[in-house]
C-alpha cells in the first residue's frame, strides 16, 4: 500500500508537469462566408478592394500562417481564429518571387522610371505605380505592377501573371531609389476560370493604394521583410474576393462540405505518463485480488476452527472470567462437580501474587 501510495502521488506531479494541452488538425463548421463560385458567371469583372470581403480573405491567410498552416486560394473562408486549411480547402495559390534590383538618383521622374523597368523586363507594357511624393519631385514607396494580359492586348478572357517592383529604401531625399523586381504566377487550375473572367488591367489599377500599403511598415519605412510573400498573399485575396462575388454571407450548397480546416486543443499525454498509470491501476487490481483471494481463504479457514474457537473469550470481561475459571480449576481438581465462574463473581476476584509465585494471578481471597 505504501509502494502504491508513492507511485500514485508521483503520477499525479508528472501529470501536472507533462500533461499539457496542445493544438491539432481538425474539422469544424464553416456556417457562412465568402464561398468561391470557379464556375461563373460573376457580378464583376475587376473586384473591389474596400469592402469587409477582402478584410476577411486577407486576414484568413493570415489566420493560416499563424496556426502554421499554408496561404492559398481558399474555397471558402470566414472570420474563423482558428483556421488551418487542409489540402481539400485549397484551390491554389499565387507564387512570387523576387528578383533583380535597379537603383535610380533620388527624385528620379517615376514615368521615366517605370519605362526603364519595362525595357529591363521586370515590369509588362501599360504599368500602373503608386507612390507617396514630397514635393520638388521627392517620393517614396513607389510601387508597380502589370498583368502580361496587356502583352496580347486583351486584359479579359485570358489567364495572366504580374510583374511588379517596389522601392526599398525609405528616405526620399538621401537614398537612392532602389527598386526590387518581383514576379508572380498563379498555380491553381480550378480558379482559372475567375482568372479569365477578371480584367486584369482594372483590377490592378483599383487595388494599387492597397499593393503599396501592404509594402510597407508605415509612413518612412523600409519595404516589408518578406514582399514576395505579401504579394503573393493579396493576389490570393483579390482572386477570392473576384471568386466570392464580395458577398460574405454566402453559404456551402447542401450536398457541399460544410467544415474547414481548423485547430483545436487536445491533452497530450506523453508515453511514461500513461506507463506510470498503468502500473498504478495494476498494482491497485493486484492489491484488490490478494484481498478477495486472502478474504476466500479466511473463509474457509474460520470454517475449521468453529469448534475450536467456539468457547474463546469475547472482550476483557471474558477473559477475565476465563482467567479466574483456569485459576479455580488448578486449585480445585476436576472432582465430577465442575464449578463454572460467572461474570457477576469476577468482582469478588483480586489479582496479585499468590504462594510468593513471581507472576499475577486471578486469585478468589474470600471463598
């Protein structure tokens, strides 16, 4: 029981201190949204860029990226913490990548710039840029981009990939402007029918302010870490927002998957937890079976000593009157007339040293 004792209470302080809970992969309810239609027809041709729809689809990717979980196009997404999409979530995905640098004089004529980036290939004709001016032909965060649906000279009907470059340097009067080429391509073929249905050149043109926001830290700031990935995450947006019409309380068709990807918390137990308390749940049912298995014994064997144990003393007054029954059997032999002790005679008994013996004796002074 002691051994049992010990190995219960240091289960509970490795419980305490391994038992943690942790966050898995799972499934749950998706309600209502922004669902993705990769059939057609939509409402629009380029997607608007101020609406809840596209708070909701940017942010989901980063929802994913926070549950370590990848950005995409997903089929539909809501305002869901805890998303992390699976595999039959995601459509596809824009990829971008950067590329080379151009560096410029400060106050370099933009127009003359964005000309020499087409010439140089990192831009297509009919480039749309954004910037933040100074006066005296001063800027920063001058962005642009281009669709290469401009190279066939039809901006509808038509898959189409980006070209984009960003300044990277944050004073406008000090720095020279150093320009990052940027390229981008979308792998998600049941989307291209939203592709071809979009007119890139609009679109681009509308979603400009928020390409360049998304560049940078804030006002005066070097360009974002990683601007490949961002790009990359709001060419997903506006292809979700385009997809979903810009309707957030849609939902999944009835014969439809109505769950996504998410996380949730589990207990993770580690492996010397679970051998610990199994070795205290078999201690505890071998320690049960010893005793049902010595009660059983117990049994039988009380079962054999009836007899013998049928005239034993019960409490102190019994013994007592057994002790003064041996004491007057030894001084009166057995002469056919036995004389039995009674429990009302035990207070006229002393005990005390009889004959000069060295031991206590029941002794029966006045008889």
């Amino acid at each position: 029981m002691v051994i049992l004792f010990a190995l219960s209470k240091v289960t509970d302080l490795l419980t305490t201190t391994f038992v943690v809970q942790v966050e898995v992969n799972s499934r749950c309810q998706f309600g209502e949204g922004l669902v993705l239609n990769t059939t057609g027809p939509f409402l629009t041709a380029a997607p608007p860029s101020n609406g809840i729809p596209y708070i909701v689809a940017h942010n989901a990717q980063y929802f994913s990226l926070n549950n370590t979980c990848p950005i995409g196009i997903y089929a539909k997404v809501n305002r869901d913490i805890t998303f992390c999409p699976d595999t039959q979530d995601i459509l596809g995905s824009w990829v971008c990548s950067t590329g080379d640098t151009r560096t410029y004089t400060p106050g370099y004529n933009q127009l003359s710039l964005a000309e020499d980036l087409i010439n140089q290939g990192l831009l297509y004709p009919n480039a749309t840029f954004e910037y933040s001016g100074f006066g005296g032909g001063y800027y920063n965060h001058l962005v642009a981009w281009s669709s290469s649906a401009a190279l066939s000279g039809n901006a509808i009907n038509t898959t189409w990939d980006v070209r984009a470059a960003i300044q990277t340097n944050a004073s406008p009067f000090d720095d020279n402007v150093t320009m990052l080429g940027i390229s981008c391509s979308m792998t998600a073929p049941p989307v291209e029918t939203i592709i071809r249905a979009m007119n890139s050149t609009a679109t681009l043109e509308g979603w400009k302010a928020t390409f360049q926001g998304l560049m940078y830290y804030g006002t005066g700031t070097p360009c974002v870490t990683n601007p490949a990935l961002e790009l990359a995450i709001l060419l997903n947006t506006l292809t979700m927002v385009q997809g979903g019409d810009n309707i957030l309380l849609s939902i999944r068709a009835p014969n439809a998957d109505q769950t996504q990807g998410c996380i949730v918390p589990a207990t993770d137990v580690p492996p010397v937890i679970m051998a610990l308390v199994l070795i205290v749940a078999g201690s505890f049912v071998s320690l049960i079976v010893v005793f049902l298995v010595y009660t059983w014994q117990m049994r039988f064997t009380h079962r054999g000593l009836q007899p013998s144990i049928k005239y034993l003393p019960d409490g102190v007054i019994g013994w007592a009157v057994k002790a003064a029954q041996e004491h007057r059997d030894s001084r009166e032999p057995d002469d056919g007339q036995y004389a039995r002790v009674r429990r009302r005679e035990i207070k006229n008994w002393l005990i005390g040293y009889e004959d000069g013996q060295p031991r206590l004796r029941m002794l029966q002074p006045y008889r």
